[in-house]
C-alpha cells in the first residue's frame, strides 16, 4: 500500500541518476517510486496522502554528525552565556538565575570564551562569588574543554590547594597555588560529578525540546558522543514512541569495558537507535590552548598543548575495540594530536589486514581535525578514516586560530585538503558548542564567512560548493553511520527522511543561505515538524 506521494515538487535527490524529479511515493516509511506527476499519481488508492508541494524544495533530510545531545538538551534549560562579549555579562546573567533559586542549588550554564572579552583573559572564582556565595555554580566553556567555578563550587568537590592535577587535566592556580576557579580537560570532572544528574525520565523531558528544535532545524539524524545516561533516556523516548529523529551512539572510552562484555558491535540496535564507535580524546581545544602542537602557540613559547590520552595508550584501547567489533572515533583538534590519530588508526589498519578485514568493516574517524602537519594531509584517505569535521568552527575560531596558529591556518578547519585527497567526510556542528543549525554550517563551508565577514572569507581556498557541503551533512554521515545503504538519499528503497525548504538551495546565493526556511521534516515516512497546507 501507498501510504503517502508527493507531487508538484523540486526534489533533490542526490542520486546522480536522476538528480531531480517532481514527485515520489512512500510506503512503510521507505521511498518506493521516485518520477514525474503522473506517473506516480497512479499508484494513489484510496486512503493515501496525496501532498501537493505547490514547486516547493524537497532534499534528503540532514544528519548533524557530532554533537552532544544530553548536554544540547540540558543548555536549553541552562543560563546562557554562549559567547558573550563580556565577562561581566555572564556575571549578571549569573546573578539573576541565582535570584530565581534557593540557596544551595546548583547554577549551570555553558557557553562563555574568554577570546571574546576586551581583556582575553580567564576568569576567576571570585568574579562568581560575588553574585553566588551561596549557590554552587559550574559554567562549561563554549569549546567544552574547560569550565568556570566558584568557591562554593571548588569546596563541595573538595578542590584546594592541595589537591593535584589529575592524569589529562589541569587546576589552574593562582601566584600562591590556589585554585583560580578555572578547569581544563578532565579537571572539569572534578565538579561536573558532584553535580546531581537528572533522572532518565526528567532527561527525556528536557530532549523533547531539543528534538523539536533539531526537526524545526532539517535535521533528521544525530551522532551523539555523550555518556550513558543520554543513552537510557533516548531508550526512554523510543519506548514511548517519542523518538522522533535517527541516533547513532558512540561509546565513551571509560564505558569500553562494560561494552565489550554486553558484546556490543557497531550497528547493534535499529534504524531508530544503534550503536556507533568508540570514542577516545587525544588532546584539548583551541580556546583553552589545551589543543595538542607539533609547535607551539604564538606567544607561549612553552605551550604545546595537552595530551589528553597518549598514542600508546589509544593503540591499546583501538586495537580492542576493533577486534570485537567496534570502530574507533578520536578527538583530536591539534595537529600533534591528528598525526598521533592517525599513527593509531595506522596501527589498527595492520592489524585488521592481518584478520583479513576490509577498512569499510571498521570505519573509523577522527573528529574535528582542526589543524593538521602538511606531512599528514594525505593519511586520512590513505587509510579511509572519515574526517569528522564541524564547518562552522572554521568562523567561529578564525580570530583565535590566527593568533595562536599563525601560518599554519592554511590547513585549519580545512576540508577542502581532505575532500581533494579523496577522504570521506561528515559534517555536524558540535552542538551545545555551536547551535543546532545545518544551515550555518552549510553556510560557513560554502562562504568561509561569519557575517558576511571577512571579505571572501577566511582562508578561502578552502571554501566548498554547495553540493559538496550537503553531502557533508547526508551522505558522509550515512556512511560513518553504516547506512549508506538506506540514507542520504531519495530513491527507491531508502528510507523516507527529507525536509521541504521555502526555496532551491541550489538557486540561493550563498549570503542568502542563512535565510533559508526549513518548512517541514518528514523522518521515517512520517512528517514530525510541518509548517505548511
């Protein structure tokens, strides 16, 4: 039976067979008949849909390959401080949550980059204390590799000046060696664990509202890389038929053990929810300075950077997860770091030659890959590592890259170099870092801009085109995701996820590509968000 058609449309399909056609018919949540009106028109009974698109756009819907969905859902209901242009701004946002709230409870937040500030530098514990002597207050930076504390904060984790650094982190100090209120890497975790965690129930709440905001987005998939908890409650909503839009779920490095012995391997579960990759930090972040240099950062000649997780240790945790049947996806930002990546991945790749394995059987990654060694630029598609990359950190980060990368920006939040080497590549916007929105990333790939600025945008050579741009966001991610069988495409026997746009995303200038209107998203045959008759 024909459950719905679409008819009068512009529909890409990202098929080179047929790029376009004005209509398709869907049945059990899968495409099965792309063509002209009449055509498809005949296969109509009685009791299916029939959409007029009136001209409108349709494309396969977009799939955002890196982000964290717990804590998207949870900045939601956060006090906001994403880049804001002054430190005393996040203060006072600060001090009206803390008047909304009975003393004791926790204030949280995310968002801030010190980058941004007049004076560049990091804040303290007694800019909070001030406003917050009496609530403990933990605020994520935007890149998600450091966090702002008070002193109510530091003493409920039992932070002092005697209290050491743990392996892959830092507690920055003051003159005398206490702390400053400010954490790097897996310090962060130090007060991130005190913090009380909501339950599943109440955490499937709060992705309610960051499921309707990716859907109003154009977004019909999701490559989440948070914790366990995030992985219950998306169980939650798929138990009550809540979940509206595809998940693949990585697996955190601490949790590896406990997935090996459930004997979980990529793909396990369904088209709805299924496992992806184990995930493992080689360094830091460019905001915090953490990101692991071959040299270092303009003006610190003693700053290479943290390793967060050396390579030895990597080649151990990679090596096991692939023999029982887990791919590897490895943060690495820093082009010490990418290079370590890729001497893992290298490591990895012997050894599943010698059990006879193909790469496509163990499809790693290396997400970000912010800057990388001239030397390396070819290494990702030598051994078929997918480069995970975020477009719109390239405009976010062009001001800071530049003045701690210098010269070495050519082959910065570059996917231009991978692309031409032949690698495959996926696009997300690693969201609550950046917002969740295709379209800026789109956006940022295609123009280098941020604002319209700078001119011809940054580092422009490695600008892409629009179609390269869109497969970033469909058809990579459905490959790293193991359904490229199934996604990224509308034609017959894939899966019916698309979205209708207010125009031709391929007639749009690329200044205009931030007003496109995403009018509707169908995921699964079915429309979850619809803004037209």
């Amino acid at each position: 039976m024909i459950h719905a058609i679409l008819l009068d449309g512009n529909i890409v399909t990202l098929d080179r067979a047929a790029p376009r056609v004005s209509a398709l018919a869907i049945s059990f949540g899968r495409v099965v008949a792309i063509g002209v009106d009449a055509e498809i028109r005949r296969l109509a009974a009685a009791k299916t849909s029939v959409i007029n698109l009136d001209g409108k756009t349709v494309i396969p819907g977009l799939t955002d390959a890196h982000l964290h969905w717990e804590a998207q859902a949870r900045a939601m209901r956060s006090v906001n401080v994403f880049e804001v242009p002054a430190k005393a701004m996040a203060v006072e946002r600060v001090r009206e949550r803390v008047n909304e709230r009975p003393a004791g409870e926790w204030i949280l937040g995310q968002g801030w980059a010190q980058d941004l500030w007049l004076d560049r530098a990091f804040p303290s514990k007694a800019d909070l204390d001030e406003v917050a002597p009496h609530h403990p207050v933990y605020l994520s930076a935007k890149s998600g590799h450091a966090a702002w504390v008070n002193s109510a904060a530091l003493q409920r984790a039992g932070i002092s000046s005697g209290t050491g650094d743990p392996e892959g982190g830092q507690i920055m100090r003051d003159s005398a060696g206490a702390p400053t209120g400010v954490l790097l890497e897996t310090a962060m975790d130090l007060v991130s664990e005190r913090i009380p965690n909501p339950t599943s129930e109440q955490l499937a709440e709060m992705m309610l509202d960051a499921q309707a905001l990716a859907l109003r987005s154009g977004i019909t998939m999701i490559h989440d890389f948070d914790e366990p908890s995030c992985l219950v409650a998306l169980q939650v909503l798929r138990e009550r038929g809540d979940l509206a839009l595809r998940v693949l779920k990585q697996i955190n490095q601490k949790w590896l053990d406990a997935a090996l012995d459930s004997g979980l391997r990529s793909g396990f579960g369904d088209d709805w929810l299924r496992i992806g990759a184990l995930k493992l930090f080689a360094d830091g972040a460019l905001g915090p300075k953490t990101a692991l240099m071959f040299e270092p950062y303009l003006g610190e000649p003693e700053n290479y950077g943290m390793a967060v997780v050396d390579k030895e240790e990597m080649i151990e945790y990679v090596s096991r997860a692939s023999e029982f049947g887990l791919p590897s996806s490895i943060h690495a930002i820093g082009d010490k770091a990418v290079h370590d990546a890729l001497d893992v991945f290298e490591s990895a790749r012997r050894q599943e030659a010698q059990r006879g394995e193909k790469p496509t059987e163990r499809r790693h990654r290396i997400e970000h890959v912010q800057i990388i060694h001239p030397n390396d630029v070819g290494r990702l598609a030598e051994l078929d590592v997918i480069a995970s990359m975020q477009p719109i950190h390239a405009t976010s980060d062009m001001l800071t890259a530049d003045r701690y990368w210098g010269e070495r920006t050519a082959y910065a939040y570059n996917p231009r170099l991978q692309l031409d080497q032949g690698a495959r590549v996926a696009f997300g916007s690693d969201a609550p870092v950046e917002p969740l929105n295709p379209f800026q990333g789109i956006y940022a790939a295609v123009t280098r801009q941020r604002n319209g600025r700078p001119a011809g945008g940054w580092q422009p050579a490695a600008r892409l085109n629009l179609h390269e741009s869109l497969l970033g966001f469909t058809q990579g991610p459905a490959y790293a995701a193991g359904m490229e069988n199934r996604l990224g495409k509308l034609v017959e026997g894939y899966l019916a996820d698309l979205i209708v746009l207010d125009r031709d995303i391929y007639q749009v200038e690329p200044e205009s590509l931030l007003e496109l209107k995403v009018l509707a998203t169908m995921v699964g045959g079915e429309w979850r968000f619809r803004d037209f008759d």
